[in-house]
C-alpha cells in the first residue's frame, strides 16, 4: 500500500510540474503578444499613423488557461 501511495504522490507531482511549465508557457506567450503589439504600435507611430495603447491591446485576445493561481510562486 505504501508503495502505491509513492507512485501516486509521484504522478500528482509529475501533473503538476507539468500544469506549472503550460502556465509558464502561456504567461511567455502573452507576454511577447504584448512586446508585438507595442512594437507594432511604435512602428505605426513613426510611420506617421497614431494607434492608442488601448486599442492594440484590446486587439489581443487572451485565452484563459481556466486555471486558478495555487500558491504565491505562480505570480
């Protein structure tokens, strides 16, 4: 039985390293969605055309991983 708890606790901590590197990797990839958009938006400026900041990042849809922060290390 013990043996079967091992394994278990294993799993769990295998899920949840991995639930931990997809949130990284969304967090990484709205990170650079927001970089291409102030680029893209300074380049448009220096082109001569005005965009507000608003706008290039109401543009960007986000997704939501549906999952909620579990600890203070994930901020």
């Amino acid at each position: 039985l013990q043996l079967d708890e091992g394994w278990m606790d294993d799993d769990r901590n295998d899920f949840l390293d991995q639930l931990h590197m997809d949130m990284l990797e969304e967090q990484h990839h709205q990170a650079m969605q927001f970089t291409a958009g102030v680029l893209q938006q300074k380049k448009h400026e220096e082109d001569g055309g005005t965009t507000d900041t608003a706008t290039i990042l109401s543009n960007q849809h986000e997704k939501d991983s549906g999952v909620g922060r579990t600890d203070e290390s994930t901020r």
